[in-house]
C-alpha cells in the first residue's frame, strides 16, 4: 500500500497535463469551428 502515496504525485502532474492538452485542444478545435463557419 506504500506506493500508492508515492504514486499520487505523480499522477497528479500527468493530470494536470492532461488537462493542460484538453484546453489546447479545444481551443483549437474553436477556433476550426470558426474558421469553417466563415467560408459558408
């Protein structure tokens, strides 16, 4: 049960990253959204 604790950390930064790329991501996908809508 011990490696859980050192396990959190680290999981921890993956999902910060995790969602660090799903706001790039979404932005991204605005911002094709936009530029589709523009060309109708």
């Amino acid at each position: 049960m011990e490696y859980i604790g050192l396990l959190a950390p680290i999981a921890f930064v993956f999902s910060l990253a995790a969602l660090a790329q799903v706001s790039s991501l979404k932005k991204e996908v605005e911002r094709l959204n936009k530029e589709l809508n523009n060309k109708e």
